[in-house]
C-alpha cells in the first residue's frame, strides 16, 4: 500500500485503525438497521466499556421532555415523543462520548507531538476524553498542562496584538448549541470581524443560498408531519441508512400507508431497499423487513439537475393534454419567472437530459409519474445534491420542480434537507455566518451595545487561503476538527502551521492537535450528555433540528473530568481576556444561560419569548414565511430559476469520483474499518468503481491503483495503492470515503456559486499501481 499507510508523517498518517483481518468485500442483502445495528451496537458498547451507563443514557436521548439531544444527527425527534426513537448510529456516537478512556497530563508527557503525529487519527480518538487544558510547548514539542486563566491570557494577549481583527478567525462545527453560538458570534463581532467560517461552508451552504434566493429563506419548509402526510418522497443524494439513520423509520411508515419512495443515488444505498423498523419490536422480533423504496434511479454524479430538468419537461409536456398536470392557480398567485422556466425546459432536448443524467428518457419519466400522480409531494436531499460546481442551481431546480404543482406552503409538500451536524441550522440561526444581514447586524448591535462590522468576512475556504498568505495569524476551532475536515489537506495543514496562534475547543484528541500554529491551546469542554453546572445550577442548551424546530438539551452524566469548561464558559473567558473593556456581562451570561437566552430572543427572527417557548413539551418550531407563503424575495413571489444545464460528462479517460462517509464513521471520527452496508471490511483506503471502466482500464477487483485528481488550475494529486472495489455505479463514476480522499480536492476547486468546496465531483484518473 501506500505511503499513507506506513503511518509515518502526516498528512500520510492512517485515519482507520489498522485492521485485524484482510480486506473483504460481499454485498449486503439484508435490510438496514434491525439486527445487524443490533448486534454492531453491543459489540461498540462492549468495545467503549460502557455497556452499563451507555444503555442507561441512550434511553435518556431525545426525550420530548428532559434528556439531551442525540447528538448523532440533525434528524427531528419523532412527534409522538415516545417512540425509542435512536438508532445505531445515534448510540455509536452517543458511548463515543461517554466512554471511560482518558487523556490526561501524563499522557501528553510521555508523548510528543511528533510521534502522535504518526499515529491514526482512530488511535488519536480512541484515547478517550480530554481532561484538562493543554498548551503547546515548541521547547520540548509536548503539550503541557496550562491554567484555564493562563490559556484565556493567552488568547487575550495574542487577539490583542493583532493588527486589526479580521486577522483572526472563529471556525464552528455544527454540535455547539445555541447559547454558545451566540456567545461565540457576539465576541467575533465585538472583536469587529464577520470572519466566522463554518463546517455547513462545506455541506449545504449550496441549499441555504438557493433556497433564500428561490423562497427568501434558507431553510426546507416541511416538518415530520409533512413527511406523514405526503403521497411522494424524492430521496436525492443521502446515504440516510448510515447517516439520517432515524429516516428509515420514516420511509418504512411512507411505504406502509402506500406513498411512494423514490431514491436518486449513483448507488443503490442501504436505505433504498428496506429496513427493519428498529423501535417496532414486532417486527424486530420477527425480523420482518418493510420495504422503503418503490423505485430507484442512478443518475450519473452531478446529472441530479437533469433529472429534474427531465421531470419539469415531462409535466409541462402532460399539460398540453392534461391541465392538471400544472397548479396553474399557484405558479400565477405566488410565483415570478414561470414563461422563461418553461421556455428553457422546452428548449433543452430530451437527449441532452439523458446525456446528462445519465437515465433514460423512460426512467425519467416512471419518476415524472410519480410525482404528477402525487397529490403531495416531497423533495429531500443532502450532499450528494450540494457538494457540486452547479449545487444551487440544482436545488433552485429542484423548488421550480416543486413550484410547477404547487408543492409549497400545504401538508405533506415541500422542500426538505436533510442537515449533517446535530445543530448545524441553529449555528446559522444564532448568527454563525460570514456574510450576515444588515438586519441582523443591526439588531444585534442594538441589543448588544456594540458596533457590529458590516464588511462580510471569510468563509472555510476562505480563511485556510488568508492564513496560508499570513493574513490570518490566530484560528479558533470550536468544535471539529478542521485540519482533516477541510479540502486539499496538506495546504490546510500549512495554513493552519503558518498562524502565531491556533485554539482548539474540543472533547477528543484529533488532528487539529497535532496541526497548529506557532503557540497552540488544547481546550477540553463539557459533551452534551453531561450536567453543566454553573451559578445559577444545572443549565441546558437548546438546538435546532433540519425541520426548524427547537428544544432543550439537558446533559445527565457526570462531567469527564472536574476541570472541563462548559461551551459558553470557554468562550466568555476568551471573550474577556481579549475585550477587557467590554460592556457585554460575559461572566454573568455563564451564570445562567436564560440569560443569554433573553438577549437571543431580542435578536434572532423567531427566538420572541424562547425561554418560555423552548420549555414547551417539544420546544418550539420557528416560523418559515415560505410555509405561510409569504416569500422574502425581491418580488415577494417564489422565484423560478432558469439555469442551463451544466456539462458533468467526465471528459474521456477520466472518471468523477465522489468523496463520502463509510457506515462506521462520524466525519473525521472513525469507529472501524468496516462499511457494512456496502459489504466492505476491514478497507478505507478503497475506490468503488463501474466493472465496465476497470476491465477497460485491466483492473482486477483488489488490484492497487493509483488516483490522481486534476484541479481546475491543472495542477495534479494523487493517492496511491488504494484498492479496487467492483460496484454497482454508473459507468464514468467512482466513490471512496472521506477525510483520505480531502487529498484530492484542490484548494481552489470550490463552486463559484456557494464557494462550497466540490467534494462529490472530483475529477480523477484512475491506474493500476506500478
Ligand atoms: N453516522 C453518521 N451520521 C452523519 C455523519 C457521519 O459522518 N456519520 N455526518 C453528518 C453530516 S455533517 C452530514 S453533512 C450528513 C451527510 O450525509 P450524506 O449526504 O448522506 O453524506 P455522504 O456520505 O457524503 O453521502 C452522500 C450520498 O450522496 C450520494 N452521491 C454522491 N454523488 C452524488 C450525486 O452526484 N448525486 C446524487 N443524487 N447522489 C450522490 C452518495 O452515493 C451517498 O449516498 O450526515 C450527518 N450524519
Ligand atoms: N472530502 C470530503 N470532505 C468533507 C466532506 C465530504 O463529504 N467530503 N464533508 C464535509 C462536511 S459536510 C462537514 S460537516 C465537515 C465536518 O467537519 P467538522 O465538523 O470540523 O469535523 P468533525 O469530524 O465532525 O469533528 C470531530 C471533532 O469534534 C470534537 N467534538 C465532538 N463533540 C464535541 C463537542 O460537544 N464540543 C466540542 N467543542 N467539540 C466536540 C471532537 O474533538 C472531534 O474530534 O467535513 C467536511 N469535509
Ligand atoms: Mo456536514
């Protein structure tokens, strides 16, 4: 295998553990979740030592009142609060946290960060809960223990001597909760830099633009409800088996009632064929599968757009005959652009839409069916939809799509993303972006007494290639893990070493450790399973699912270690230490989070009376104008959008490969070697390919081949010895597992339209190993 095997230097460390067991490959028949999660469950908890509390916890998980909020997905609660409502994964990630491992001083004594640099990011994990604060010492290459006031001096100091505040920057991964997001971004801002990038940069910044543009608000419009009620699914892009697993549920029950399910994925995933229905204990006990597919369609990667080009031509084409194929009364009361949609439909040839798709005209229109037989229907997605060049031209197809039959502002239709981090939506709600509203500014100025900078700032792009310049001397990671997150990992993990100051707030050792700037802080926080004490007793944090609604999380175990901080009490000593003069009661905020709460509600569209609100039994959803039909567009009207179809044949030779999750992952936390669904064991370091486009290339299945991406800018990457693996993909397509594959992805190669990085059509070659 490669040099990224022999766990040397970063950034060719290993991510997964090093396997017991030779590689093997048989595909999965069985249904998702059921058993199999079962089974894998007791093993993980066996393996975390946790097979007492872990049970016990889990059962405290999303609770409609008390209890924390899983922090495995961003999926919602179930409604009827009383369901057991988790899943595999879900408790993966949950005992993850929960575990008895521990890293504490003498740990980092007798390691220095060279040598852990040479260790796996597994191993790195899988030492268990940081304990206290750590900070760099370039003397001796060892982290050494520091005072919490002597780490917040630091910070002080150093955002202090800066030359003006946009030279530091505020990075959030989508777990922290509300209270702290606000906190966090009201210090940003205080400092005077809109500089706040953050891991939805990467995920569904795409959605949140396309959506704000086609409907004046960037988020779905549908709730669970909507998915109970609706006669139609479309699932585009999501492996929700392994990654919305808590979906299954919902489309077992669709194709119960006798909705119908369709899946678009250049694979057939897990959650495509059935499930057992893991809270239904009949069925558990009976291993009886239900079905959560009625059709499944493998568009090429990146023909999702044509598809749904395909199935707006083939509805404007049935109202010739068929009047009601279109909601003509709706496109003409509520939306804006209608002529020129469907002129370009008309225009785009059905050839090209095959072309382009990668379907034939006939399964474009079974889908199309489909969705004009629907009374209701839903469109639902996630990174495989928005990780592209043209991401917001393809969700703003997939509202036209909605549009043309009305499938906006009623029961059971609508658009529906499906969010990664469990707080991801809250982040952007509480103020955690780079490119705020004046309005937002204003009010929060306002509240707040400070003068809020209005120039925009950077995002996750952004600040990797401000700090690589020396333009960003001090990084701020709340939460993640950015340096393997992030595209083109060795130029993240030069930026990241070129900065004076890199602060790490985090609950496990990782890479972000190991990769940081001239002086370097370790600050370990409390997890959400655990009681956050503080002044004004046991607090809670609130958080925002993908369906916009909000409720409490109250942490029951016992903190990790006595010298954790909470969240917010992290970020209030930073804040004080480098505004010493600030008016903002930092300190009084952490007494008793209400408080913080109070001035959110002053601030944030939606949050009016949340401290009463978010007690309700299932807190509280907030508003989407779009639901209600009052669009905040220019035109005060739903915007069709009339984008051309973008060209994503891979030029010959070449092959677009798509960069994703394994089952047995969380991101860059990875719990094995294994991808059960995808009947891998054992493999991370693997490429899924068409039989077709390996005999063509004499590729054997295993044979070690060497990948080799071409950026935009020509420049090339490569990742050698990785394995072979025959799969059921379109031909000119391949897929293998992220963070490895981060390799791969320029720097430079972000969609013009969101700046999201292009992580699901990276163009590669791919040879057998000399
Ligand atoms: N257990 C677990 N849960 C998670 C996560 C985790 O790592 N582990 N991560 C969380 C986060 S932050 C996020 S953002 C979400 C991510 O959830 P997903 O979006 O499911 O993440 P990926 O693993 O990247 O899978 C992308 C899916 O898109 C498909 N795909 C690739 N290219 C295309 C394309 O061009 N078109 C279409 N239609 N499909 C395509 C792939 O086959 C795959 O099924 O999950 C969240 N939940
Ligand atoms: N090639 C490629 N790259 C990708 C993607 C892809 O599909 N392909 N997906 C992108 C996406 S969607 C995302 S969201 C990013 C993920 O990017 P990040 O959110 O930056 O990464 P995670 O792996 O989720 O972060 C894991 C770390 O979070 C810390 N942590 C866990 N719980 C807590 C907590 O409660 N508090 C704090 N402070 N820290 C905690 C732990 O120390 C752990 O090591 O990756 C992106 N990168
Ligand atoms: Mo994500």
């Amino acid at each position: 295998m490669n040099a990224s095997q022999d766990g040397k230097d970063a950034p060719e460390s290993r991510v997964g553990p090093v396997p017991e067991e030779k590689p093997d490959f048989h595909p999965y028949h069985h249904p998702a979740a059921g058993w199999g999660a079962a089974k894998s469950v007791t093993r993980f908890l066996v393996g975390e030592r946790e097979l007492l509390d872990g049970p016990r916890a889990i059962l405290k998980m999303n609770h409609e009142n008390g209890g924390f909020d899983c922090p495995g997905c961003a999926w919602p609660d179930d409604r009827k609060g009383l369901h057991l409502d988790i899943c595999e994964n879900g408790i993966k990630h949950v005992a993850w946290e929960m575990t008895r491992k521990r890293v504490g001083q003498e740990f980092f004594a007798e390691h220095s960060v060279s040598e852990l640099s040479g260790w796996s990011d597994f191993a790195l994990e899988d030492q268990g809960r940081l304990t206290g604060p750590m900070s760099y010492d370039p003397e001796t290459d060892h982290y050494v223990p520091i005072s919490w006031k002597d780490a917040f001096a630091l910070v002080g100091r150093t955002v202090r001597g800066l030359d003006n505040p946009n030279q530091a920057a505020f990075y959030t991964s989508g777990r922290l909760g509300n209270e702290a997001t606000f906190l966090y971004q009201l210090w940003a801002r205080e400092l005077g830099t809109n500089n706040l990038p953050d891991c939805s940069n990467m995920c569904h910044e795409a959605s949140g633009r396309a959506l704000q543009a086609s409907l004046g608000t960037g988020k779905g419009t549908c709730d669970l409800a909507d998915w109970e009620a609706t006669d139609a699914l479309f699932i585009m892009g999501v492996n929700a088996a392994s990654n919305a697993p808590r979906m299954l549920t919902a489309l077992a029950e669709a194709y119960q009632r006798g909705a119908q399910v369709v899946h678009i994925n250049p694979l057939v995933e897990a959650a495509a064929t059935r499930t057992i229905i893991p809270h239904d204990f009949k069925d558990m006990a009976l291993n009886k599968a239900t079905r959560t597919s009625t059709l499944n369609l493998q568009v090429r990667i990146g023909g999702d757009m044509a598809f749904l080009r395909g199935i707006a031509k083939a509805v404007l084409e049935q109202s010739g005959s068929d009047p009601k194929a279109l909601d003509k009364e709706f496109i003409d009361r509520h939306t804006e652009g209608f002529d020129a949609y469907r002129e370009l439909c008309e225009a785009t040839p059905w050839d090209e839409i095959e072309r382009q798709s990668g379907l034939s005209r006939e399964d474009v229109l079974k889908a199309a069916r489909v969705y004009r037989d629907a009374d209701r229907s839903i469109i639902s997605w996630c990174l495989g939809v928005t990780q592209h060049e043209h991401g917001v031209d393809t969700v703003r197809e997939i509202v036209n799509v909605l549009l043309l039959r009305g499938n906006l502002g009623r029961e059971g239709a609508g658009p529906s993303p499906v969010r990664g981090h469990s707080n991801v939506q809250g982040n952007r709600t509480c103020g955690i972006d780079h490119r705020p509203s004046d309005a937002f500014l204003a009010r929060l100025a306002e509240a707040c007494d400070i003068d809020a900078p209005r120039a925009h700032g950077l995002d996750t792009v952004g600040t990797i290639e401000a700090m690589r310049r020396g333009d960003v001397k001090v990084f701020v990671g709340m939460g993640g893990n950015f340096a393997l997150a992030a595209p083109d990992t060795p130029y993240t993990y030069e930026a990241l070493r070129t900065c004076e100051l890199t602060v790490q707030v985090s609950t496990k050792l990782n890479r972000s450790h190991l990769v940081h700037g001239r002086r370097a802080l370790i600050l370990p926080c409390l997890g959400r399973t655990e009681k956050d004490q503080q002044r004004g007793g046991l607090q809670s944090t609130s958080v925002e699912d993908s369906m916009s609604m909000v409720h409490l999380s109250v942490g029951m175990k016992r903190p990790a270690s006595k010298h954790l901080l909470s969240e917010p009490a992290i970020i209030a000593g930073m804040a004080r230490a480098s505004l010493p003069d600030s008016g903002t009661p930092w300190e009084w905020y952490v007494e008793d989070y209400d408080r913080v709460r109070d001035t959110m509600a002053q601030v944030i569209d939606g949050f009016e009376d949340c401290n009463r609100r978010v007690r309700l039994p299932l807190g509280f959803r907030i508003k989407q104008p779009a639901r209600e039909l009052v669009f905040l567009t220019d035109s005060g009207r739903a915007e069709f959008s009339a984008a051309p179809l973008p060209d994503v044949i891979p030029e010959p030779g070449t092959l677009a490969l798509g960069t994703m999750r394994s089952h047995d992952q969380w991101n860059t936390t990875i719990y094995s070697d294994n991808d059960r669904y995808r009947g891998i064991k054992n493999l991370r370091t693997l490429v899924f390919l068409n039989q077709d486009d390996m005999r063509e290339r004499g590729i054997g299945e295993f044979d070690p081949v060497d990948i080799t991406s071409t950026a935009r800018d020509g420049s090339r990457r490569s990742l050698e010895g990785y394995l072979a693996i025959p799969y059921d993909i379109p031909r000119g397509c391949a897929a293998g597992y992220m963070p490895e594959m981060n390799v791969l992805c320029a720097i430079g190669d972000h969609s013009t339209q969101s700046d999201q990085p292009i992580m699901k059509h990276v163009k590669v070659t791919v040879t057998l190993s000399s």
